[in-house]
C-alpha cells in the first residue's frame, strides 16, 4: 500500500499549516470569501482541518449529514455549484504548494466531488 | 485499570477504550460529531490526572495549558478526572478599592473568598446579588491574590453604573477565569505584538507583565488605542514598564490627539499591520483584545499578512444586549 495523500503531506502536525494555507486562499478570493465574512475564524479552521484530512484520506468519521447542516443556511444564501467548483481549485492549489503531484490532486478532487450534493444540500446526483 | 472521573460519575476505562466511548457505554452523552480527534466537538478537560501527547494533538497551546483535550482520541493510561468546556467555577469576592482612571474607567479591586486559579489575559463574569452579570478583564499577572479589573464606565451601564458607587466591603460573586488570551512561555524569543482599545488594555498589562516575570526576551511591542488620546489610562504605569524593560516598546494611539500630547494619530489597525509586517510573521505570536469590529478585522488581516491563525489570540469585548436597560 502506497502512503496516503495525508501522510504525504506530513499527516496531523502538518495539517495546521495546511489549512493556513488554504483558508488565506479562500478568504482572498472573491467568488467565495463572501460566505466567510462573519464566521469564527478558529472554529471555521477546525471544520476545514476536518475538510482537508478528509478528502486527503486521513482519519475521519465523515457523515453527509453534518455537511449538510453545516451548509444550510449558505445555500439559502445562494451557496451554488459555481462556488464548490472554486473551493476544489483552491484545494487543488494549496495541495501543489505542498508538494502533491498531479494525479493525487485529481484524486483529491475526485473525494471532493462526492460531497457536493451533500454541501448543495440535495439529493444525489441524477 | 485506569478509572474516569466525570461530575459524580466513576467509570472504569476499559483496554483501550477512549474516554467519550467510556462514558458512551456508561449512558452518558457527550457532544462529538468527527471522532477521529479533528473537528473538537468533543474538547473537555483535565482537573486531574495526565491525558496521553496524542490526545491533545491539534488543541491550540493556550487550551493544551490549560489541560483541554480531546475526547475521541483520549485513550487514558493513568486514573483521570475530567469536566465539559462548560464547567465554571464561582466565588464570592470583596470589593477592597475604586479608583477613577482617565477615559471613564474604573479600576476596581476584588478580594476573593478562596483564591482564584488564573492565568493574566483571561476574564471573569462579576454576578451581583439580584443575578445581572457582566464579563470583565482582569489586570493582573498569573498569581496575584488581589484582582484588578478595568470597567469601563457607561452612564446608563447597569453594572458599571452600580460598580463606580460600590466601596470597599460590596460583595459580589465571581465566576470564572474564562478566555485563552494568555502568554504561554514556549519560545522566549518570539516576537510579541499585543493590540488594545479601551479597557482591552486590561488583559494585555497582564500579559506583558506575565511574559516580563517569565524572562521572554523577544521584542513585545503593546499598542493601546482610544478615540481621544485624553482617554488613554494607565500611561503612567506602561511608560515606568518599558523605561524598565529594553525590549518592550508601548505605543499609544489616538485618533484626535490634544495638543502637545506623545500620542501617535495613526489607527491601530495600521500601526498594527505596519510592526507585523516588519516582524518574523511565520513566529509572531499576536494578542487583540477590544472593540469586537476592529479586533475581528484585524485578526483577518493579520491572518490574510501571514501571522498563523493559532498565533493570534483575540477577546473581543461585545457590549452587554441591554447595556441601557435601567436596572
């Protein structure tokens, strides 16, 4: 078995950074750092942290549900598939600053892409 | 076998098991949503006893200071004794002296009852006879016995208004020490920048005084902001600290400066980003505490400049909902 995205990347201690990384990106782009303004920044950083070991295959419990409750309320806001197309960019983005290769990246995307209809809050894809 | 103490709750922890499956079997329900020691629903803390490096891994250093740790990944190898986030403590304390600074504050010393284990930054909740509550920052550094705390002043205030007419022998209950603003002597060379408007001032004197007493040696830069620099307080006891301490540098600033003051015009916010800018950001450790619009966007742009999100503490002072209530 070949060492998973999240090890690759230096597994638990270097998830901190990570989501640095990617929560600067997400808060400087303009198609999505709207959804952020009035968010706990610490809490929000838990939930990408959570986000990140997730689609990179590290250790979590991921249930469609709280995805959906998390993002009820953006979609109500007009959260749309415009905006998960940017945040998987900025995935893919943050992963080539830390070293990931293309391919893995696709990958990244691709688990990132099965929780779309949950963070769209609808049901699966026709 | 290790036993888990929780409220009047004792659990044998069985090979293996983690503290929220231990409690889980026991009947006991307790907040968790990832259980795989990411998404921290699931934080409690340790009153007793050592929890095991991998199930704090994650926990900012000011929560691992203060024994918070995660549930779902807490495998105990020794007896423990642990409460929720959400267990507080109370006292009674003594009003002991008042004393009316610049800027419509006033600095009130406690005595309490029994004393109170706090770390200098945090903050207590003061609860009057008839239950109205306000939260406020304590002056002090870690240990004092007297506390210190900075209130600032509001005419039709409920509390503040009826603090400024207490006398030594007013007796009030203190609930707490809450908050995670406080220094955490991991690297004494760091770069420190504590950032306060008003009373915000409160916790950050703490905090230098705290980081002075422990031997930090980086440079610690504390900028103290007003409206009116007629309303900056304390100036007298900041300037004999930095005359004291070659690394600690104290600026204060206005945005409508009498005439003839050493009060620089420069916002905050921009002498802020100005020192962080110059400073090693990926080491900086940053302390805002004040007005809630201006902490909060400046935690986002000292963020967006750099500075690690976990390096950046911030109290941000909301007022009281029915702050003109006659009470």
């Amino acid at each position: 078995m070949s060492k998973s995205i999240y090890e690759q990347i230096g597994g638990a201690p270097a998830m901190d950074a990570a989501v640095d990384l990617f929560y600067r990106k997400v808060l400087s782009d303009e198609r999505v750092s709207g959804f952020f303004d009035d968010v706990d920044m610490e809490r929000q950083a838990a939930k990408q942290k959570g986000f990140l070991t997730m689609v990179t295959g590290g250790p979590n419990n991921y249930t469609g549900r709280n995805m959906r409750d998390a993002h009820a309320k953006l979609v109500a806001r007009g959260l749309n598939d415009s905006h998960v197309d940017a945040i998987i960019e900025l995935l893919g983005q943050t992963l080539a600053e830390l070293g990931v290769g293309e391919e893995q990246i696709k990958q990244v995307a691709a688990l990132a892409e099965s929780v779309r209809d949950d963070v769209l809050c609808r049901d699966a894809a026709n | 076998m290790p036993t888990l103490r929780y409220g009047e709750h004792t659990l044998n922890v069985e090979d293996g098991k983690t503290v929220l499956e231990t409690l889980e079997s026991a009947g006991i329900d307790y907040p968790n949503s990832c259980r795989a020691g990411t998404c921290q629903s699931c934080m409690m803390r340790v009153v007793t006893g050592d929890v095991p490096d991998d199930a704090n891994r994650g926990v900012n250093e000011s929560k691992r200071e203060l024994g918070y740790f995660l549930a779902c990944v807490c495998r105990p190898t020794t007896d423990l004794e642990v409460v929720g986030t959400d267990a507080s403590t109370s006292t009674a304390a003594t009003v002991v002296g008042l004393r009316r600074c610049p800027g419509d504050v006033l600095e009130i010393r406690l005595r309490c009852a029994r004393p109170l284990d706090f770390r200098g930054g945090q903050f207590v909740t003061l609860v009057r006879s008839d239950g109205l509550a306000r939260p406020y920052s304590l002056a002090n550094p870690t240990g004092a016995t007297e506390l210190e705390l900075h209130v600032r002043h509001y005419p039709n205030g409920a509390m503040s208004n009826w603090l400024a007419q207490a006398t030594p022998g007013t007796e009030l209950e203190l609930r707490g020490p809450y908050g995670e603003c406080f220094y955490v002597a991991d690297d004494l060379d760091r770069p420190l920048l504590l950032v306060g408007t008003g009373t915000g001032l409160a916790p950050l004197y703490a905090i230098v005084q705290d980081a002075l007493a422990a031997g930090h040696r980086g440079p610690i830069t504390l900028l103290h902001g007003a409206r009116h620099s007629a309303a900056l307080y304390h100036r007298e006891e900041l300037a004999t600290l930095a005359a004291n301490h070659p690394n600690l540098e104290v600026v204060a600033s206005a945005l409508e400066v009498e005439k003839g003051d050493d009060v620089d015009n420069t916002p905050i916010d921009t002498l802020a980003l100005a020192r962080a800018n110059t400073a090693d950001r990926s080491n900086l450790r940053v302390f805002l505490c004040g007005d809630p619009a201006l902490i909060r966007g400046l935690r986002r742009r000292l963020f967006l400049a750099g500075v690690p999100l976990r390096a950046i503490a911030a109290d941000a002072f909301v007022p009281a909902a029915s702050r003109n209530s006659a009470q």
